[in-house]
C-alpha cells in the first residue's frame, strides 16, 4: 500500500495515457479526410475536364503544366505555370494552390502523373482540382 501511494500520481498519468490511446484507436475518424469522398470524382470521371467543357468554370482558371512538352490547344487562353509533379507539396507550391480563388487544371501529357497530382490534391483537401484531357491523347 504504501508503494502504491509513493507513486499515485505516476500511476494516475500512466491510466490516463491509457486511457486516451484506445479511445483514440476505437475512434472512427482515423483519417483527415473522407477517402471515398476524394475518390469518388475520380471513380465517376467528374474530375475530367476538356478544353469546350472549361466555359461551364467559374473564376479565373489556373493550368498547372506537370513538366510536360505537350502543346495546349490553340483556344485555350490561359497561362500555364509548370510544376514539376515531384514538387507539388512543396511548400511555395502548395501556399500557390490554396491561395488561388478559381479552379485549378492539371495538364500533361502523360495522363497517369495528372491523376496522381490530382490525388494527391484532393487528399490534402484543395477543392476545384481538375485533370484537363487534350484531344489525341493517351486518354482518348
């Protein structure tokens, strides 16, 4: 008895460490953000966006070139800032994406690095993200 009042306080911290571990663990929202509601757009394909389909975005767009060599289309009047697709969470890139107000096109010319960014963007929770796919491409 006399141990378990030297050291009661420990003990006490110690039970409720525990105790906060497996409510935490039992929880249900493990995650940041919902996975089946981030993917969902891409299952469905609403994430996929042509150059005669941009008319129907509102606010000023944004093209993210993921460090392709492929053209854009000639009636699409829009600048595009290339991102290498290995330093989109960069810090400058990411302040850069959040701080944009409009919609935000991913654009390469391998269609599996656009999807991945997009991903990757929907997972960090940044909304309006989404692949824009060219005539003659590889996803045709």
């Amino acid at each position: 008895m006399k141990y378990l009042k030297q050291y009661r306080f420990v003990f006490i911290i110690f039970l409720v460490l525990v105790v906060l571990v497996i409510f935490r663990s039992l929880s249900g929202n493990r995650f940041r953000y919902d996975a089946a509601r981030w993917a969902e757009p891409s299952a469905l394909g609403s994430n996929l966006l042509t150059v005669d389909q941009l008319s129907t975005l509102t606010g000023e767009i944004m093209l993210l070139n993921m460090g392709s060599e492929a053209d854009l289309p000639g009636s699409l009047q829009v600048d595009a800032l290339t991102v290498n697709a290995e330093s989109i969470t960069d810090r400058a890139n990411l302040k850069l994406i959040r701080k944009h107000r409009g919609p935000v096109l991913l654009f390469s010319d391998d269609s599996s690095v656009s999807a991945r960014v997009w991903m990757v963007l929907a997972e960090l929770g940044i909304d309006s993200v989404y692949i824009l796919r060219i005539p003659g491409s590889e996803t045709d």
